[in-house]
C-alpha cells in the first residue's frame, strides 16, 4: 500500500504554527522530564518504574498532584518537600528542564525541517522515538554519573527506536543502521575492552559505553558513532582538567565507593569455595577497582560525555558535518 496514501485523510505539518507545534512539544517534554527523575531514582536500586506513584525520596510519602507541577512545583515550595521539609535536590528541575528544552530543540531541528505537507502522524511518531531516545540518555547520563552504569534498558532501548524510525526515514535503511551499529560497538569494544584486557590483564571500560556508540550509529549511521566518541573524549577530557585544576582532585561517585566497599567485605567473608568467583566476579567490572593515584589514573564517568556527543550529532548532525569539511 502508498504510504502517502495512508496518511491522506491526515492533517499536514503545515496546518500548524511552529510556535503551537514548540509549545506542546515543551509542555510534555517537561512532563516527561518529570518521570525521567523516576527513572533516575529508581531503575539503578531495581524497583520499579510504574507504582507505586511518585514519593517523597526522604520520608516515602505520596506526592499530591498539585506538588508535582514540573519546575514550577519546586521553585513554589523552595527546593523543600511539602511532607517532611526535606530539601530537594536540584536535579530534579534540572532534568524537568532539559527534557522541555530537548523536546523544543527536536521540534526546532527534525520536525519543522522536514517538508510542510509530511503527514502529521509521521512527524509526531519521528519527534516520539527522537525524544525517547534522547531523554532516556538523559536519565542514562544521570545514573552513569552517581553509579558509573548505563544500563542496557536506555542504551539498547534506545538503539531499537533507532531501527524503528527507519521507515520513517527514506533515505536511511535498515544496512546502514546495521551497519552503524557494529561499527559503533566495535568502535569501543575491540580497543577499551579487547586490546586494554591484552595490555593489562582487565577491562578499560565498560560495556555500558560501548552500547551508547552503538546506538548512534543505529540511529544516524557510523560518522554519528565516530563523531559521539571522538566528541565525548575531547569534551571529557576538558572537563576532567578543569575539575582537576579546580580541586586537585577527581572523587568517585560515593555509590561507586560503597559498592566496592560492598565487595571487598563480601570477598572478606567468603569461604575459599566462594572466593574464586567473586575475584572472577570483581577482576571483570573496572568500577569494583580501586582507581589509581594520579589525573591520568583518575575514574570519571564517560557516559555523560558520549551522551552529549550523540545529543549534538542528533541535532546538530548536518551543521557539524559541513563545519568539519570546510
């Protein structure tokens, strides 16, 4: 069947103002911010997404419908929850932000520069996997920052929306997002992992980031996995001097001292039976390593870095590519 003529009886991108399509856009890209921050508090502690409803993070109670107005909610009660005063991380606002901000920015680049008589149905299912993608790195980035984890649910969840979008894309086809994803993963997997476990006897880096090239290049081919390393390593590694000037020092994340500290009493307690594995177990995760002194040994957590890499490519893919070339 012509899929143009499927989407006849459908309203057209052009009988929409801009600024109404920006609005809506906006307004759940706040909303969906707000669970972002569920997604954040919870999927790292294994509990789960959907109920119970949103809770006080301090006292557990529920939170009234009127509390939970995005931003506004927060900056209404002064950074402080209703129920017990506790103060509320600035994080949460912060993330209710960027989801309306990044939804604005879908809108501004992927949806109105496609030609005016698209289908609204088909600009609305493109912003959708677009926006689930780019929150759901959001909320990745988020953890990877108090966990040192990206899990697989936003990482490959988000490289499966990518193969999603292909027939809503009909320059891009189902090779090259093929293509674009084994380059990604073997992009990180054969030097960090592979070749650094030949060097040194244990992994460089997780598999977690290999997963975020990988889904770049599901998504816009293997220049967007290249372009979301090479970017995330250069603005990395700025971040890393300037911190290390700054404080003389890169802490890790007080989650990832914890668990470790976790595993070196559970290695402590272990019978010789249980020992063999949990040295197994601990020899295959670098985040369970005591980090090395020194700026070139210090830990800092690189999925934030290849988020912002992949993010800039999404929206930014054409103007960056031109810039580079000239």
């Amino acid at each position: 069947m012509d899929v143009g003529l499927a989407y006849h009886s459908f309203p057209v991108l052009s009988d929409f103002p801009p600024a109404f399509l920006t609005t809506v856009a906006v307004c759940l890209g706040l909303a969906m911010g707000s669970f972002a921050n569920v997604v954040i508090y919870r999927l790292p502690r294994g509990q789960s997404l959907s109920r119970p409803g949103s809770t006080c993070p301090s006292c557990g109670a529920p939170i009234r419908f009127y509390d939970n107005v995005p931003v506004l909610s927060w900056l209404l009660l002064g950074g402080r929850s209703r129920c017990c005063k506790t103060k509320i991380n600035a994080r949460y606002p912060l993330v209710e932000l960027l989801g309306g901000l990044l939804a604005s920015a879908i809108v501004e680049t992927q949806v109105l520069t496609l030609p005016p008589d698209t289908p609204l149905p088909k600009a609305a299912a493109l912003f959708a996997l677009l926006f689930l993608t780019g929150l759901g790195l959001v909320a990745a980035a988020f953890i990877d920052l108090e966990y040192m984890l990206l899990p697989d649910r936003l990482t490959l969840g988000g490289a499966l929306l990518g193969l999603a979008s292909v027939p809503l894309r009909p320059e891009y086809t189902l090779f090259d997002a093929a293509l674009g994803a084994g380059f990604g993963f073997l992009l990180v997997w054969l030097p960090f992992d592979v070749g650094y476990r030949l060097l040194r006897g244990l992994p460089g880096m997780g598999l977690g980031d290999a997963k975020v090239t990988l889904l770049a290049g599901t998504w816009f081919g293997y220049p967007a996995a290249l372009f979301t390393l090479m970017a995330g390593a250069v603005q990395g590694t700025v971040f890393a001097l300037v911190l290390f000037i700054v404080k003389g020092r890169i802490d890790e994340p007080a989650a990832v001292v914890a668990e470790r500290e976790e595993a070196e009493r559970a290695l402590a307690e272990a019978t010789p039976e249980q020992r063999s594995a949990l040295e197994a177990q601990i020899a295959e995760d670098p985040v369970l390593a005591a980090p090395e002194p020194g700026l070139g040994k210090a830990r800092l957590a690189f999925g934030p870095f290849l988020v912002l890499g992949f993010l800039e490519y999404m929206l930014l893919g054409p103007a960056i590519i031109d810039w580079l070339l000239v």
